[in-house]
C-alpha cells in the first residue's frame, strides 16, 4: 500500500479490508515523515506501529 491510498481512504471514509501480517487492521494515524502507520488490530486490543507498505487491502496486493 502507498501513502496516496492511505490518504484516500482516511479522507473519504471509505470501509476497505486492510490487512498487516494476514490479520485485519483498522488505521488510527500516519506519520508522514517517515511512511508509518499506528494501526490496530481487529481482533484484540493491540495496536503497533507499521511501515505503510506493509500494509495491504484483500485481492490488492502490492
């Protein structure tokens, strides 16, 4: 996933399936700077901070 996506779907609030390591994420916020996101997990309660293009959507792989 890249940093343009990212901002479409967080300025549209499109619902899209996003996945980090085969788990579903939802995005809590990015960092610019340095291509990160603070994404949490849907199935629990943690929450991690990612490098955007580890990132990716169901059937949309990079």
């Amino acid at each position: 996933m890249n940093l343009e996506r990212i901002h479409h779907i967080l300025n549209n609030k499109l619902k899209c399936d996003i996945f980090y390591d085969e788990r579903p994420v939802w995005i809590q916020g990015i960092d610019d700077s340095n291509d990160v996101a603070k994404i949490g997990f849907v199935d629990n309660f943690e929450e991690k901070d990612v490098y955007i293009e580890d990132l990716y959507e169901r059937n949309l792989y990079n």
